[in-house]
C-alpha cells in the first residue's frame, strides 16, 4: 500500500473561466476569480464554488463562484458574488466540479499488508484493498474497485469495475436457507454466488447473500446506503437505488432505475418494476408495476396510502369531540 | 490454519442406486446414472439432482436425478429424466443430498494467525476461526464451531457444539442499560454474558447482547439471519428463526420453534410463544400465546390484521368515487 | 497493549456502613456485612447487593443488602435481609455501586498491535484500541475512550473524552449523496467529517455517516445502541438516546434529551426537538415539537396513534359479528 500524491492536474486553483469551460457553461462576472472547492451555498467561502436552484434560500451567500439555472432570474444576493456560471443542471455541475477536487485529495492505493486476499483471489489493476478487510478463495475484482477496512468478500464473489464497498459491510455470506426435518433445522448448502456489476457502490454495514444455486447479482451502476440487506437470488437491474437499512427477502427482482426509500423492504418472490419509487419502510408483497410510486405495508399507491392515513386520522380528530 | 482436501467418500459421483438407498428412496429409471451434485430445478444439469414438489414448474428440465414425492403422479417431462427418486420430504432429501456433496468442498480449517484469540479462551477440537476474527477473553466454543472474518465474541461468550457465525456479527456487546441520574445517563455495568446452544447458526453483522447480570441465551438449533439485534437477557428457546433485521428489545423470551418474519420486533419484557408465527414487520407488545399467527403494529392474529388493512382500504377506495 | 490490574480500593469487599456513606444513604441492619457486587433481586446472593422499588415483587430474595427508597414502606421479606440501605433513587445507586466494582475488574488498555491507527491520527491519553480496530488519517480520539474490536473510524472523524465504542460500528462512511445525471448516478464526494462529543456510547455494527460539506454532530453524552444508522449531516443535541435500529436520514437535527424508541426513524431535513419521545418504530417526517411523545406513520401524538390503531380494530372486530 502506497500513499499516492494528488494528481498535478487536480491540485491547483481554477479560475472562473476554466470552470465554466469545464462544465459547458455560461460565465457571468469576473473570469480570473480563483476557486479551489465546493460547498453548500450557506458555508461556501470566497474560493469555493456552489449552486443555487430557483427557491432556495440564499441567506448571506459568501461563494465566490455560484453555479446557476441557465436563463433563471436570479436574486439580487447573487449577483453580488465574483462569478456565476450557468449551466443546465446546477446541482449535478457542482458534483462533477467536487469530483474533480476531490481526485487531488492524496488517498491510499494498493493493498494493505494486514488485509486478507486469498491466493486464489484476483485483483483488477489499481484496486485499493484496506487493512482488515477479507477477500475470499476464488474472488474476483475488478479494475479500480476500493475495498474498505474490515469488509469481507466471501468465497466466490465477483465485483465489476471501479465498485466501492465500505466498511464492515459482508457480500457472500450464506443464503438463509433450511427445511425443518422434524428434529432440526436442515441446512440447504448455499452453492451460488454474488455478483456485482461495474461501478456499484455498497455502504458500511450492509450485507449481501450469496444464492442459494445459482446467483445475487448487483447491477451497473446500483447504489446501496448502509445496513441494506439483499437475501440471496435477488437480482437488482441498472441503477437502482437502495436507502438504508432496506431488506430484499430472498429472490425479489428489481428492474432499472427503481428507488426505494429507507427501510423499504420485499417480502421475497416478486419483482419490483423498473422506475419505481417505494416510499421509506413500504413493504412489497406482490408484484410491482413498472414506474409505480407506493407506500405502505402491503404497498400499494402512495397517494392511497397517504389518504388512508389522512382518513383514519380525521376520524379520530372527530370522534374526540 | 490449513487447507483439507475433501473426504474421499463425499469427494466422487454418486450413482442413482446410491442415491436412493443414502435417502432411503425408491429408484424408478437407471441406477447407475452419475450424479456430482444438487441443484433447483430449472438449473440442473445431467449429472446433477433435483427436486419437484407437486405445484411445481418443470419447465425444460434437464436433470438427471429428480426427487420427487412418493406417490405422487408426476408430470410427463419428469419421466424422460433418466432417474427419479420417490421419498418421503423430496425438499429436504435433496437439502441431505447437497450437504453431502459439499462436505467435498475443500475448505479451511483451524485458527487463521491473524484471528484473535485470548491466551484465556478455549476453543473445542476441530473449530474454525478465520483471519480478523477476535475471541475475546474466558469464551469457549465447543467443538466444529466456524467463526468467520471479522466476527467479534467478546469477553465470556459461551458457544455450543458446531455453531456457524458469519462475518461481522458481534455476540456479547454490552446492553444497554443505563440510568439517568439528573445529568447524565449513568451506565449499568454489563456484568452478564451471552451463551449460545449447539448447532446454532448466526448470520452477518447481527448482534447479540450481553445479559445485564445475567444471561443472554439462544437455544440449540436456533437460527438467525443477518443483522438481527437480540437485546440483553433475551432467552430464545430451541429451534427459533428469526429472519433477517429482526429485532427483540431487552428481556425477550421466546418458546421453541418460534418463526419470527423478517424485521418483526419485540418491544422486551414479555414473552413469544412456543410455535408462534409472526408476519414480516410484526411488533410484539405484549406476551403472545403459544401457536398463535400474528401480524400487525401491535401484534395481533394475523388473519384480523389482514381484515383490518383490507377494510380500511376498501373505505378509501369507495370513498374515491 | 498490556492487562491492567484491579485498582486496589475497588478490588476489595465493602462493608454495608462503606456502601451507606459512598451512596449517601442511611444504613438499617448489620453495618459490618461485607458486599462484593451487585445483582438484580432475584439473583443476588448474600455478598451481593441489589435494588427495590415500589411495586417490584420480591420473592425469595437473598442479597446481603438491599437499596431501597427513602421514607418507602418495606415488604416483611426485605426486613428479614442483613443490611438496607435508603437512598433517594435505589436504581441509580445500584448503577453507581456497580460501576464501582467494576473498576476491580482487570482489564486491557493501551492500543493492541493488530490495531490499525494511521500515523496522522492522534489519541489522547489512555485510550484503548482493541485488534482490528481502525483509526483513520487526521481521527483525533479524547483521553480514555475504548474502541472495540474492528470498528472503523474512518479518516477525519472526531471523539472527545470518555467514549466507548462498540464492536464492528462504522464512524465516518461516506454519506449517501448523489445525483442522476441521466445516464447514471455522479457521485457527490462527501468531504464532510464525523464530531462526537464527551461520554457519548455507540453499540454495535452503528453506522455513523460524514458530512457531505460540513459535519455530522453526536452531541455530549449521548447514548446509541446496536445497529443505529445515522445519515450524514444530522446534529444531535446532549444526552440523545436512539435506541437499537434507530435509522436518521440525512440532516436530521435533535434536541437534547429526546429519546428515541427502537427503530425509530426521522425522513430527514427536519427537527425533532428536546426532551422528545418517540415510541418503537415511529416515524418522523416533519418537525416534531419539544416535549412531545410521538408514535405511528407518520408520527403524531401517541395518545392520538394509540387511540385510532383501538378504533380501526374495534370496527373490525364488531364487523365480525
């Protein structure tokens, strides 16, 4: 392991102009104003830049380069900062603009000597595995992925490209699978896997189970917060999105691009369409459409959901009286 | 630490003649048909066995060993498998059947040098502790037990015969008990322990509590999935699963065979009857009797939970129109 | 790392008349009677003491000596116990005597080898870091906190006096911020930190996320349980209590006080105020104000949720008939 020195290109100031051509935007005000970061409007000083969004607050605004909705009327405050840049999407500029400063925070690469890698392992080109962590018999890693301290990797898992794990979460541990013999419960061997596509992200915490026979696969792309837990088989599609504490019961499917709120939950043996958005602690227990928005236990429409609460609620306020 | 070769006798294929008789079955097809290992039924290959319960889909099945219920009629594409077993529980036949031919993966055994074990812990014959595990001190762990990476067993924890935890579960971290003195909240010492029966096994990252001067127990054969949180002085009987981010608060005491769904609840100081089911995101308030179902916030027969929610959604759907 | 013995002064027996002047309670029975620890009633033997409130049975209880309120009428079977001794609050008291004796049990201190602490970390005096511990770049640790085993501290993360925390949690992971940029989800670096404050306690597998900019604040003397989950750039006040699956989305703030049931939750961006309670599983999802106990989904007065769960089954259970 081998503590890397920020890249040249990522470890100076920009001016106003470079970050404008950066972004494909607009610059308004003075082009030489330096900038070395990005934070949030309230806390953002005179070398950092922001973004602002039409009906945001702006209170006392001391940015010094303000990322701005293209052709939005802006409020006065702004306009007395050094620079805005007007850009399509304000808040995604400000996170492509942060990635590039963060690329110059110096950070560890390689693998620790006091990680475990079984021999059997392989690690893709540029992968940072930290101390403590346990990459099991047969693993495989790809390029760039970044393991944090004390995550385990269970025999036989598969992780794409540029995937980061973070600390203390267990992708591979066995499926929870048994049959009662009528003495005991009988163990069912847990044989598949997990895979994980490119560029997945899992946070601290979190637990996946291998399959039962055959595989758990993590899509491209999906983001998984911390204290989520996916029972084996389960299969998530492209870019879905995981808040924390979720729990998949085994063998849920999930198409791309859903989003399920914290501590959502499938009850296991159904899919979850593509698009949609569960609300947080919405429980699945059949099938849902593609592109629907649900909440509640058994999740059904949201706004269903939100007006048989708002009806029980009212009857009680009435009954009071 | 070292790695076994597999025993011999679990480490060749197994002809249907063999198999029948090791599963105490009647052979219908060709008793000399290799078979290498289990699978489901959709996967199977021609040297692997499977099962079929009636209900089931067969859709292009392509196993060479189906087990199958004894007499049961069986759909034709079955009879075209150049082998079929007829027992008693063909799920947990084949469930006996995996075990056997898993026992012929090779796998680690003994104390990885990395794990950490106190001078003060002992640990039965033939335990597993793998690298990042920490054993703290007066445990002991009876024989066959596996820790894998990572788990943390604090001071005194007791273990039975085989028992399996999986990566990064904590068992014997104190309660929380504290009490407040008018200006800060004053810690009860956590003076008790945690014991464990035999043949229990412990998913990834679940904790389990010290007793506050007792003991925390979990019965023989219980199983318990990932990030499941047992309370201190919880007493599980025998043979309880508990699902996955299942959660009992202090002083639970649960009867033998209890099935607790994923993420049901206990609110501690009462008490889960022998035999009692409860659904998915269950809350228990109050002690519930033995056998019952329930379901609900709080936690209430199930069959009454289900009438209450479809009511109150019949209501709002009339009240739509 | 090196085993400390028992500090002299709490490695010895106690006289009831020693237990009466430390507790500042007045003495009735044998002064000389010698006390070695502290039990609950049921349990504590005759050289332990316990505790007794109104309304608690008794039965059969054999400790040496009991605490008991001031002015408190004694059941018959307390009188007939060596020594009473009467205190403003016995439960406090026993804590107090408890955590007394526990001072004489020998314990480790000092920062084990197999630790990991980044050599720009700093740790104040007397800290104990247990194996597989991880303490990150720039991590400032307070005088005399413990760290158990393979928890993760990840870099920038700050401890002040006295805190203990438990194994496997995670302090300091990235928050979960990103942005949809169409083709896929871009990544909002999380250059945030962690600052926890004085005497503050976190249970097991806890997961306490950065700030995106700023910070993520655990305020002094706060208390978490197992498996809390803590999104990034919530403020918590003193003396907050969250007990086990508490999940906080992001910049949730709390007042001091509050007291959050089991898997409590806050939706997050949103307050809830001091001296707070929230009942088992109650969500947040708007402003809650100071003082108020708050249960259900979304979360209102309890005497509100508790009366409309009775009203929806009383409906049911008269449609039945």
């Amino acid at each position: 392991m081998k503590f890397c020195a920020p890249a040249p290109e990522n470890d100076r100031p920009l001016s106003a102009t470079e970050v404008a051509l950066m972004l494909d935007g607009t610059l308004d005000g003075d082009g030489n104003h330096a900038i070395t970061g990005v934070s949030e409007l309230a806390a953002a000083v005179d070398d950092q830049a922001s973004y602002w969004l039409p009906r945001s607050s702006v209170g006392g605004c001391a940015a010094g380069l303000v990322l701005v909705p293209q052709e939005a009327e802006l409020p006065e405050e702004l306009m007395t900062r050094p620079a805005r840049v007007a850009v399509a999407r304000p808040d995604l500029a400000a996170a492509l603009l942060a990635q590039h400063f963060d690329l110059a925070r110096p950070r560890w690469t390689g693998v620790h000597e006091r990680a475990f890698i079984d021999p059997t392992a392989t690690l893709g080109e540029g992968c940072t595995v930290h101390a403590g962590a346990w990459i099991g018999p047969g693993c495989k890693l790809g390029a760039g992925c970044e393991i944090h301290p004390n995550v385990v990797v269970e025999a036989g898992t598969l992780l794409g490209i540029g995937c980061t794990v973070h600390a203390n979460s267990v992708l591979g541990a066995d499926g929870f699978g048994y049959v009662w013999s009528g003495s005991k419960h009988e163990k069912v061997p847990q044989q598949g896997c997990v895979e994980v596509g490119d560029g997945v992200e899992i946070g601290a915490c979190t637990t996946i189970d291998r399959g039962t026979y055959g595989v758990t696969v993590i899509g491209d792309g999906c983001i998984l917060d911390n204290q989520v837990q996916i029972g084996h088989n389960c299969v998530l599609g492209r870019f879905v999105v995981l808040c924390a504490q979720v729990g998949l019961a085994g063998s849920t499917t999930i198409g791309d691009g859903a989003v399920l709120g914290g501590r959502a939950a499938s009850s296991g043996h159904l899919h979850i369409g593509a698009g949609v958005r569960m609300a947080g602690a919405a429980v699945a227990t059949k099938d849902i459409p593609d592109g629907l928005t649900v909440g509640g236990y058994p999740a059904w429409e949201l706004t269903s959901e939100t007006r048989a609460i708002a009806r029980l609620r009212r009857l009680i306020r009435e009954s009071r009286s």
